[in-house]
C-alpha cells in the first residue's frame, strides 16, 4: 500500500486545523468550495470527499468531527492500494548495466577494453522520469563520441 498526499508535505494535524479554521470562517459554505481553497483540483476533491462519506451538499457548518478527520487523513495520506506493476512493454527506462567503474567517465571508454566506448541506457545509469534519462543519453554520447575522435587521433 502506499500514501498519497494530495495536499503536499503538509502534517494531518495541521490540515485538521485549516479544516477546522475554514469552517469557522465559512460555515455556510460547501464543504467541497472550501477544501478547493487549498489549491487540490475540484474533481478531486469530489472524491476525496465522497470517500470521507461526506454528502456533495454539505456545508461546513453540518461537516460531523469523525468526517473532518476522515478528510484529514485522505488530503494528508490517501491510502492507495498497488494492485499490479507495469510490465516491460510500459517500462520507460532499464537499470543495470555495465558497470559505471568499469568506465572511464571523461571518455566513456571501457576501462577493461581499450576502444570500446559506451552511452545511454546501455550503462547502469538511470534516473526519474523528467529528462534525466535523456540527459544522461545525449551527455554520454557526446562524450562518447569525443572520446573516440581522441582514440582515432592518437591511433593514426
Ligand atoms: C515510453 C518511454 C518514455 C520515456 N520517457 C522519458 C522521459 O520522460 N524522460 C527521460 O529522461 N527519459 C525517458 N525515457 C528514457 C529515454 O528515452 C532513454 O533513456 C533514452 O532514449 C536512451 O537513449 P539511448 O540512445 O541510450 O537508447 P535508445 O533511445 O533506446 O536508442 C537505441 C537505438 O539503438 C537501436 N538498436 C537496437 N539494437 C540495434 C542493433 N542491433 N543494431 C542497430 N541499432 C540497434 C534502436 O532501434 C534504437 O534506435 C523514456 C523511454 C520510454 C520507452
């Protein structure tokens, strides 16, 4: 199982307060208005309240203690349950590899074969998904391939 928090690095107890303070403030309000104050999409604070069993209807001044921090808990550390991992053909990027020791990381050549130089996912490198694969793959290959026009200088 794992944790989400929708409302970001933000304490339970801490949210109960804002919880708490909002409805102070607004007890006419929907309770759905006020938790979108927050900044979490709409849609999803619909459901985020459906599962705290709150009505769509409700207003902050009829939102019941128990479901207050039911809603709490789920804008803090919604409970999601990891039914499945992908498989190979949605998988985005291969760890292992060769060896990052095993190579020279000015040239990308082989520290244990001369002349053979390495890039991208073919090493034991990878990162998050956001660019740093790509990163690695372009970096690597342009040294890479310095690395072999010094091999060929040196070789003529
Ligand atoms: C769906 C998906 C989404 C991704 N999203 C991101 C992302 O958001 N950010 C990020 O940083 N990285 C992402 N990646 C990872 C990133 O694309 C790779 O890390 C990067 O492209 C690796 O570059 P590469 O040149 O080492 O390998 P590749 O891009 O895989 O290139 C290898 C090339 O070699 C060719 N080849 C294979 N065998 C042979 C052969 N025997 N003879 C000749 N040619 C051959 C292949 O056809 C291919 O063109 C994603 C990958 C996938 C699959």
């Amino acid at each position: 199982m794992i944790r989400l928090a929708f409302a970001g690095p933000v304490q339970r107890e801490t949210m109960e307060r804002a919880l708490i303070d909002l409805v102070q403030k607004n007890p006419t309000r929907l309770v759905k208005t006020l938790v979108s104050h927050t900044g979490i999409p709409e849609r999803l604070v619909e459901s985020l309240i459906h599962l705290a069993g709150i009505p769509p209807d409700c207003t902050g001044a009829h939102l019941p203690a128990a479901s207050r921090k039911k809603l709490s808990d789920l804008l803090t550390g919604c409970p999601l349950t990891v039914k499945a991992l992908g498989n190979f053909s949605v998988a985005m990027v291969t760890r292992g590899g060769v060896a990052l020791k095993e190579v020279d990381p000015k040239t990308m050549e082989s520290r244990i074969v001369p002349g053979l130089f390495f890039a991208g996912e073919v090493l034991d490198i990878d990162g998050d998904t956001g660019g740093y694969n790509l990163q690695a793959a372009f970096s690597t290959g342009y040294s890479a391939a310095r690395g072999c026009m010094e091999r060929l200088k040196e070789n003529r």
